[in-house]
C-alpha cells in the first residue's frame, strides 16, 4: 500500500485519473476540517458540505444551520463561522448542518466522487491512520491549500500521516511525499514555531482570530472520522 501527497486541489485531476480503489483525505487544518471534526464530535448529526455561498444561503432559507466562512470572516448570513469553537454541543447536537469555507468544502466538492472520501486533521489523526490501515487502501492526502496554491500547514499534516502510515507498512508513493516526511520530521519538535512562519497564521492573527491555532494543531482531542456519503451528499461519523 501506498500514501501520496497531493499538495493543491489544482493537482488532484493528476492523481484521481488513478483514483479508484484509494482512500481520498481532505485536510483544511486552519480551519475547515479541524471544525468539522469538533462540530460532529460535538452530537451534529451530519455536515453537509457545499462550495458556494449560494448555496449555503439557499439551505438557510429552508432553516438549516449554516456554517459559512470566506477569507477568514464568518459570513452576515451565517450561523457560524470557521471555528471549532463555534459548533458547541447545545448548538449543534442532533443537527444537520450546511458548511461552507473558502477552501476546505472546495477540495470535498472536487474529491467527492472518490471511492472512500474521509476529513482528516490534526485533532483525529490517529483515528484516520487506524481507518485507513483497517481499510487497507492506498491513501491519498488531499490538501485543500489557499486558493489553489499550496500552504505550510496542510503539507505538514501529510508527513505526519505518511509517518504513521509508513511506521505501519505503507511506503512513500511520490517525491510529494518525501517532501512532506521531510517537512514533518523538521516540525514535529516544535510544530508551532515551524507553523509560525506560515502566510495564513497571519491571516489569522489579522483578524484576531489565533484562538484556534493551538486547538488545530492539537493531536488526538477527537476519536472519530467523518466520512462523506455519497448516497446523501453528506459527511457522518463512520461506525466500524
């Protein structure tokens, strides 16, 4: 078995040609998938992931909870921004909620025909490394980046997937992935110091919002994988 890096939604056309029979992981550390994580952790039934801010206004229109994000700020229609914080369990426990972000939803919407589309993040990364070696599928870490361009901080959650994976049989598929390892090995003494030189820690911090950092870069705080449905266009919590 193999793991490979995809570096940009840009890029992914290049690796789904050969896309069958793989696990596609979608990462949006700062902050799509951390926070979907935390929302269904927190009791949310399902997210349902959409691109456009249209649709997210359409679903609010039909009362769902909608949790939409674009440059960072939490759009004036929403319920919810893109914080983790946001999603608390009297808020969220039993419900669907629409979600849309600048780049996370957008790296779902181009992956979403993958056989086995999972939301990986720092915060459930050993739960992700149990399922895809359970799964016994090549892995491909889809990083959803900043506007297509490529971003320090999803990069580095690839290495530290592909040092699990490896550590369990999988080999490097890619010179991606020895970049990542690379990236990884470098960090993981210090990983907030490595992430402090990142464009959007100051993006973040320009619109006072650095509280979620240290949460996003926090391993293990859940136990679950969100897993996307094709079937209802929807991510829930995978049951083994």
């Amino acid at each position: 078995m193999k793991v490979d890096i995809c570096f940009t939604p840009a890029l992914y056309p290049y690796y789904s040609q050969d896309g069958e029979n793989k696990i596609v992981v979608v990462v949006d550390i700062f902050r799509a998938t951390t926070t979907m994580c935390a929302a269904l952790n927190n009791g949310a039934r399902s997210i349902i992931p959409v691109a456009s801010i249209e649709e997210a206004q359409d679903y609010k229109a039909k009362g769902f909870l909608v949790g939409a994000e674009r440059n960072v700020k939490r759009c004036d229609f929403a319920d919810f921004g893109n914080s983790p914080f946001d999603y608390t369990e009297d808020k969220v426990s039993g419900k669907d909620v629409v979600f849309t972000t600048t780049n996370g939803t957008q790296a779902i919407e181009m992956a979403n025909d993958a056989e086995i589309l999972i939301i990986g993040a720092f915060s459930n990364i050993d739960a992700v490394a149990d399922f895809c070696f359970e799964k016994q599928k090549d892995v491909i870490v889809l990083c959803a980046g900043w506007n297509n361009r490529f971003n320090i901080e999803d990069s580095l959650y690839g290495g530290a997937l592909a040092r699990r994976l490896i550590d369990r049989g999988y080999t490097s598929a890619s010179d991606a992935t020895q970049v990542a390892l690379s990236m990884w090995n470098e960090a993981k003494a210090d990983v907030r110091k490595y992430i402090n030189r990142t464009e959007h820690i100051k993006r973040l911090e320009a619109n006072n919002l650095q509280d979620s950092v240290e949460y996003c870069l926090t391993e293990d705080t859940v136990n679950i994988v969100p897993v996307y449905n094709k079937q209802i266009k929807r991510l829930v919590i995978w049951n083994s």
